[in-house]
C-alpha cells in the first residue's frame, strides 16, 4: 500500500475502517478480519505478530463473552445464569463484535503503517497550513526533546539532585526536568520562529515541497477501487445487507445486489493483498531475469 | 472575544444538538454510530478552520507546536509511572496562559501527534475532540483559573473523570454498534482504575507544574510581547 498515492491509501483505508464500522453484517465482518489479517501479515515481523496476537485474542474473548452477560435479547436460550437467558442470539452479535474489534484495530495499523506523518501533512499542508505547521514542527522537536531531556537528566544526577527512592521523589525529579525542558523548548520556540521569518516565511509566492505524484499505477488502481466502492455502498445503503441479530439470527435474503456488495468488499478487503502479491511476483520475475 | 464566545455557543447549543437529533431519529440502524462520528468531527472540524482564518503570529504558531511536542514528549520523562501523563495538564497550562483557541489546538493536535507513535484509529477524533476540548474551555475560563490553585486542580479532576466517560462512550458504541447502557456501565466500572490515575496524575501534574511552567509562559509572553492574538502577520 506505500507505494500508491497518500491521498489513495488514505480515502482507502479510512473507507475501510468506516465501512467496518457501520456494516454491521457477519459476512462483512469476517471479509474484513480476513483481508485484514491477510494484510497484517505481510506489513508486521513475527515479533510485532506475537505482540498484536497476545493483544487481540484475549480482547477478542473479553468481548465475545461479556455480550451474553449483559445482553439478555434474542429467543434461543442457551443457559441460564442468575436467573437470566444466556442467548444464542447475543453470543453470536459478541463474537461478532470481537471480530469487528480486532478488524477494525488491524485497518488502523495498517493505515498507521501506511498514511505516516509525512504523508498526513502533505494531504492536509494545503487545506489547513497553520495546523500543518504546527503539527510538523512538534514533529521535529519530539526527538530533540528526548535528546535534551537526557542530557538535563544528565546534569541533575552528576549534581545530586536526581533521586529515584520513592514514587513521589521520581515524579518531582522528573518534573524538575520537566520544566526546565519546557523552559528551554519554548525559548527556542521563538528562536525558531525568527529564524524561519527571517529566512522568509509566508512570503508570497512560495510552494509547498511535494515528493507525492498521482501516477498511472494509482490512476489504476484508483479505478476499480471506486468501483468497489461505490457497489458496496449501494448495496449497504438500499439495506441490501442490513442484518439483524435480535430476536432471531437473519441475514438478508441472497439478492443480486447483495452479493454483488459482498462479492465487491471482499475484493476491497483483499486488496492490500493482491496488490501486495502482484508486486512480489513481478519483483520475482525481474529478478529471475537477470 | 464575544464573536468566539458567540460561535462556541451557536456550536454546542445548536449545531451538535441538531445533528445528535437527526442521527437519533433519520438513521435508525447505524443512528449511534453516525451520532458519535458527527459530533466528534463537528467538535473538530470547525475549531481548526476557525484557527485558520484568524492571524496568528508565526511566533504564536511555533511556541503552540513546541507545547504540543512537551505535552507528548512528556511520556518519555515519566515512563516509569503507567498512566501519569503531562498531555491534560498541559493542555489546560497552555489554554490558561496562551487562550482558548490556543488550548484547543495544543490539546488536539497533541492527540493526533501521539496517535502518530501509539497508533491511530477510530479513537482519534474522539480524542482529538476531548483534549481540544479540556484546553478550549480551560482556555474561557482563563482568568479564574489563573489566580486559583484549587479551582486548577478541581478542573483538573474533572477532565480526567470527563475524559474517561467520553472515551468509554466511544469504545461502547465502537464496540456495540449502539448505546447500550449495561455494557456502558460494565466498560466504566473496568476502567475506574485508569479514571482515578488519570484525575489524580492531573491534579498532581497542576499542583507541581502551575508555578513554574506558568512562569515560563508568561515570560515568553511579556518578553516577546506575545499577549495579543491580534497582530498583523500571517
């Protein structure tokens, strides 16, 4: 997905945690968990994968599993407990919204991953400037912050008055670092606003640095990606996919246009995928040529 | 003054309420989802275009970035205690010291900036909303806050609290797909834990920082002469 445009990757990904969001149909869930993870496993390293597997399941089984407790809906009862009916109905809308969780927390990754903060600024530099600049100026001072508050940290240990004993003495000496960062950060603030006035900021004329092009592999895989799109988004919005959990399981009836909307989010799901593959095997293949 | 009060007023009493009736009553399947998007981006969407029309000095602009890399760029000093975070305290420090709009930005780009580290997700306009929120109401009550200590640090208190129960709300209805009071309550009973950390690590943040950090913001201030947010640059 780094390869396309940032203004492609972001409207796809953002569309697919919404859609994940708001189609609330097992079908759709389990295409998205499905690309999801598909996805997931190509952009993440094994350590990264057991990290987000020790997170997910036992998130996944917290939900799957608190539903039935709280809700009491639906008319095939399981067991009872307290008095209350366990239900069918309710068991199946948690998992469910396990799957959707543990979905939707995948597509963020992935668009964390994806849509980083160079991009994020070059979509929105020219909608919202201020904000822009205020935005990739912290993102400068972050590192620098660590840098200066190691060496302030430094300085306060080698004179004595760093002290770690007790909680309450490691938050004031942290804060005693703290504010002399802050101290230092916001001096150099203005001497960063001077430098950058005097080097002509906000003069007339000037363009924005772009590294981003639409090119002929986004305009190509822009196409059927709004096709896709605006197919599940018809069938989603006639209720073509409306399904209801309560009292009883009914998935909507099997029309052309729904399977058309599941047929066309399965392949929005998988495209990360596909695209993925597609790039591997011609890099195979350009390989093997030489 | 009274124009932004005025546009802050229009927002929360008739925008917000406007579109929380229509996404109850229109949209009857996904109404609690479509609800809390919309009045996420609509407590998002206007204060940032807002700040774009306004002048603001470059100066302004630049120490506002710097607050908002400080309130992220905290966490790394106190790692070591799990849920003490500076970002709310300030957030608040920022908007009694530099004004409303200027807490508002701290408070939200401080949440997308740290989204950008620990990840974004559905959550992030909410917490965009939150913050920018605690700095832009901090921020109107500017003067008070100032002079009292004690009315800080019940501000403080009650952010975190607040913030707690609008990031609850937003896990419920992610979660659910709709408002369901039980498991609303279920979520907020599970997370008493981080709601008592965040209040308490806010208060102690205040109480610490207040003295010195507001020295060092009125300073820059009367230094560079930075007190009026009306001055005639970009």
């Amino acid at each position: 997905m780094t390869i396309l445009h940032p203004a492609l990757s972001f409207t796809y990904y953002i569309a697919m945690i919404l859609l994940t969001c708001f189609v609330r149909n097992p079908v759709v869930t389990l295409s998205a968990l499905v690309g999801g993870l598909c996805h997931w496993a190509f952009f993440t390293t094994a350590k990264e994968k057991r990290e987000d597997l020790g997170f997910y399941l036992p998130l996944a089984a917290l939900v799957t599993l608190a539903n039935p407790v709280f809700s009491h809906n639906g008319k095939t009862p399981l067991f009872f407990l307290n008095g209350n009916a366990v239900t069918k109905e309710a068991f199946v809308f948690g998992a469910c919204s396990a799957a959707l969780v543990v979905a939707v927390l995948i597509w963020s990754k992935g668009y964390s991953k994806t849509v980083t903060s160079d991009k994020f600024l070059y979509l929105f530099g020219s909608v919202l400037p201020k904000t822009a600049l205020i935005l990739s100026v912290a993102l400068r001072y972050l590192p620098m912050l660590r840098t200066e508050a190691h060496k302030l940290k430094d300085a306060q240990k080698s004179v004595g008055l760093y002290s770690k004993g007790s909680l309450t003495d490691n938050f004031l000496s942290s804060c005693k670092i703290y504010y002399a960062l802050a101290g230092r950060t916001l001096e150099n603030a203005v001497g960063t606003a001077d430098s950058m006035r005097g080097r002509g900021w906000g003069q007339r004329g000037r363009v924005p640095f772009a590294r981003y092009r639409f090119r002929k592999r986004d305009a190509v895989a822009a196409v059927p990606l709004a096709l896709c799109l605006s197919l599940v988004l018809a069938a989603a919005g006639s209720g073509a996919l409306t399904f209801s959990f309560y009292p009883g399981l009914t998935l909507p009836p099997l029309s052309p246009l729904a399977l058309t909307g599941y047929a066309a989010f399965g392949l929005l799901a998988m495209f990360p995928t596909i695209l993925q593959t597609e790039v591997d095997l011609r890099w195979r293949f350009l390989q093997s040529r030489l | 003054m009274n124009k932004r009060l005025l546009l802050s007023l229009v927002l929360f009493l008739v925008a917000i309420p406007t579109a929380a009736v229509l996404g109850l009553t229109v949209l009857k399947n996904v109404r609690w989802l479509v609800w809390s998007l919309t009045v996420a981006a609509l407590s998002v969407i206007p204060f940032l275009f807002t700040f774009e029309r306004r002048r603001h000095t470059l100066t302004r602009l630049i120490l506002i970035a710097a607050m908002v890399a400080l309130s992220v760029g905290g966490r790394i000093l106190f790692y070591a205690m799990p849920g003490f975070k500076p970002i709310t305290a300030m957030v608040i420090l920022t908007a009694v010291y530099f004004g409303p709009e200027a807490g508002y930005m701290t408070g939200s780009m401080a949440a997308l900036l740290s989204n950008f580290y620990f990840g974004q997700g559905p959550w992030t306009p909410f917490q965009m909303a939150a913050w920018g929120l605690i700095g832009f109401f901090a921020g109107l009550l500017q003067k008070r806050l100032r002079k009292s200590l004690p009315l800080l640090a019940v501000y403080g208190a009650a952010v975190g609290v607040l913030y707690s129960l609008i990031l609850n709300f937003e896990h419920t209805v992610g979660v659910m797909g709709a408002f369901v009071p039980a498991e609303y309550a279920a979520v907020t009973v599970a997370s008493l834990g981080f709601t008592a950390i965040y209040a308490v690590s806010n208060v102690a943040f205040l109480l610490v920082l207040k003295k010195p950090v507001g020295k060092i913001l009125e300073r820059v201030t009367v230094k560079y002469g930075l007190g009026k947010t009306e001055e005639t640059e970009t």
